[in-house]
C-alpha cells in the first residue's frame, strides 16, 4: 500500500503537538499547500488520547530538519493510501462543540482553582462556546478530578494562544451535532413537552398584556431539558401556568432561560412518563395518538408526527430522525433508507435491552457540512446514526454488535462515549 500525505493549505510541521508559538524555531517547519510526502505510517491518536488536532506522520525515505516523524494541524493535511482518501474518516470530521453552561474559570490544570497561579485561568461567561478537535474525561492515569480535558479545535479560537485546557464539569457540557453527548443526560431529568401551538411567556399572564419581546410562537412537539419547573410559589399558582427553567445554554430562547406556558398547552414528563398535569386516567381504551410535530414526507400522502415510531412498535421516532421535524428527508429514496435503517437497528435495541439516545440521524448537505460532518456522509443519505447507550461507552457497544451489525461501524475517537452505525458497506474504524 502506497502512503502519502497530502498537504491542502499553508501549514507548521511540529515536534510537539502544541502551537508554533510555544516551540523553540528548531522545533518546527514551514510547509507550503500542495507539497506531498510518502508515509512509512501515521496516527491520529495514542492509548492517551488525540494529538490535540494533530495527526502524528512518520516520513518514508526522508526526513525534514534531519527528522522524520512530525505532527500536522489535522485541519491541513489528508493521508491517502493508493489514491483513497483514508485520513480523515468519516468520525475523525465530527466535530463536538463545548459549552459553557454558567459563567466559571478554564484551568491548564485540573486543580481547585486556589492552588493556580493567575497565568493558568482565564474566566469565561456562560454561552462560551468552542468547536473541539477532542475532549475526555479521563486517561490511563484515572479522571480530571471531576474536570473535562479539551483540544479547542480552530487555531484563531485558541485562548491565550494555547489549545488544551481543563474545565469543571458541572459548568460545561459536550455537544454532537446540538445533542448533549457528555455529561451524559439524566434519563430522569425532566423535559418539558409542548402538546400543541402555544406561546412562551415571561409572565404568567394572558398574552394580550404582553409586549412582543415577551412572548415567543412555540411549536407542538418542542421538547427541551428542564433544570426545574413548578405550579406556584410561595404567593400561589402561577394562573393556570407552568414555570420552568431550561438546564443547557444551547437551549435558552432570547437569551434567557425561565420561561413561563400554559400547563393546557404543555406537560412535564421524566423517563418518558407525564408528571404535570396530573394525567386523568381514559374513560375508554384510546388508539394511539401523537402529540408531537406534525410534518410530511416526500412519497407519501399521510402525516407524520415527531413521536410517531418509524416502524410500528419500534423503539426509535420519526423525531429522532429529522432532528425534531427540522430536517425534513428531499427524497423518497432517504425515507426509505431511515426505515431501513431503524428496522436493521431494532434488533439491536432489543438484544442490548437499554435505552439508546439517537445524537445524529439525517443531515441536509448544508447541516453536515456546518457539524463537520465528511464529504461522502452516510448520514447525507439517512443511512447512518450517532449514538449513545445508557450504561455503556461506544467501545462496549461496538464490541455487543460486532459479529451482527453488517454496515459500517465506529468508534468517535474524540467523543468516546458515542458509537457510529450505518447501513453502507461493511467496514470498521477507532478500534
């Protein structure tokens, strides 16, 4: 097999995989866009972890500085092996973003912040937000005392001109294509569910005594994670209306995060079951009824919903896989690769028998291109998924499907809680 390293724009070759400016000048090169090299190997990440936003090359039958292995901005280069582009894969483009979910301090150590020095914080507000090469948890060595290790993963993002830092955990969380994938959700957290059209207010009153800035249109079939909700306070009820206040950042509407809505138009549910209202029990068995997003799918003349199932009894929804009725399939042709896709996954949910959390299902071009999705995308087509497995890591899910999942399979080297399926050719990644 022929290596090369193919090198697409401007770039530093480096004998450390930090920024130029924290290198001595023998510790770097100037490489120009264009240039090729052979490769006697390459990696993207050690038992460590990534090379944070490195790929790691070992020269073939040269060297450069009278060296021959360096570490490339992973953003610059691609490897091909006869001509294929084998560098990045497919989860190697994913790009997890960080949040900050309340103002606090990033630290180059994962220590209180009493026993740093001025020089290793630096203060963020709630809302900061940074795409990331990788972040973990933990290494060989045990956890970050409580504390998320990341890569930040674009150059002018840098802070204070360093890459890798360290931020408590409470304070932050780890999105994959706008899902929460670390911390991993409480799956009984409560999540506010809208029945049917209805406004978001700031005040519990009617919305004819509201000013404009005061009320937001929200759909049926919006759901969003509450870090608390309640009926009344100490001065009584709240006129008919549910109080609730969003948990992650990502989700805050205009900037704010305690909103109020009509408890007829809206229910609070954990681990899937109602818990306000009080649900009354039915005069009369009901056939089933979706109270989620309505929408349509090419090739069919029917109404879909966003809780609907895709298959009838199956565990995964129509709002899984349009991302809450956002990303509506162009072609009949993907609404037949979705269902194709759930009924190979069913199998799976039932062997493993634990909930799956679907982070990623179907992507227009214009939404994988914005998560960094790859190119060729199986997720393009509504044939791949990204997900998560209460309980397990992706590795341990990989390792439960291996011998009967016949498509594609990876492991999201830096999102190690995450594990990609699809349903193209049978090839394997991350392991």
């Amino acid at each position: 097999m022929n290596q090369v390293l193919r090198i697409n724009q401007a770039t530093v070759f480096v004998l450390r995989p930090e920024p130029p400016s924290q290198l001595a000048p023998d510790e770097q090169v100037a490489i120009a866009a264009g240039s090729v090299y052979p490769l006697q190997s390459y990696a993207y990440a050690d038992v460590n972890g990534g090379f944070n936003g490195h790929i790691k090359v070992a020269l073939r039958d040269r060297t450069l500085g009278s060296f021959n292995t360096w570490f490339v901005p992973s953003q610059a280069a691609q490897v091909e092996a006869d001509g294929v582009v084998v560098y990045p894969y497919e989860d190697q483009e994913s790009m997890p973003v960080l949040w900050i979910n309340t103002g606090t301090l990033l630290k180059r150590r994962p220590l209180d912040s009493t026993l740093l020095n001025a020089n290793e914080i630096v203060a963020v507000p709630r809302g900061q937000t940074y795409n990331l090469h990788s972040y973990a948890s933990g290494d060989s060595q045990g956890n970050f005392n409580n504390h998320i290790k990341f890569a930040i993963r674009n150059a002018t993002d840098f802070v204070n001109g360093l890459n890798t830092w360290f931020v408590f955990t409470p304070h932050a969380f780890v999105t994959l294509d706008s899902d929460v994938v670390y911390p991993r959700p409480d799956p009984n957290g409560f999540v506010l569910r809208v029945t049917q059209s209805t406004l978001f207010k700031r005040r519990p009153v009617d919305n004819t005594q509201l000013a404009p800035g005061e009320q937001v249109q929200a759909s049926p079939g919006t759901a969003l994670m509450l870090s608390s909700y309640a009926f009344a306070d100490a001065q009584g009820p709240f006129n008919g209306h549910i109080r609730f206040a969003l948990k992650y950042v990502k989700d805050d509407i205009n900037g704010l995060n305690t909103w109020y809505v009509f408890q007829g138009h809206a229910r609070v549910e954990r681990a899937g079951v109602v818990v306000y209202p009080p649900p009354q029990p039915p005069t009369q068995p009901q056939s089933p009824q979706y109270v989620g997003r309505p929408f349509r799918l090419p090739g069919n003349a029917s109404t879909f919903y966003t809780d609907q199932p895709i298959i009838p009894g199956g565990s995964f929804t129509w709002g899984e896989a349009t991302h809450g009725a956002t990303r509506i399939p162009e072609t009949q042709a993907i609404v037949d690769n979705i269902i194709g896709l759930a009924q190979a996954l069913q199998p799976v949910r039932d062997r493993i028998n634990r909930p799956f959390t679907i982070n990623s299902w179907y992507r227009p071009p214009a939404i994988n291109a914005a998560v960094g999705g790859a190119s060729q995308s199986q997720h393009l087509l509504g044939r791949a998924v990204d997900i998560q497995v209460q309980g397990m890591s992706g590795r341990q899910v990989a390792n439960a499907v291996m011998l009967t999942w016949r498509g594609g399979i990876g492991i999201y080297n830096n999102i190690p809680n995450v594990i990609h399926l699809d349903t193209g050719s049978r090839r394997t990644w991350g392991f």
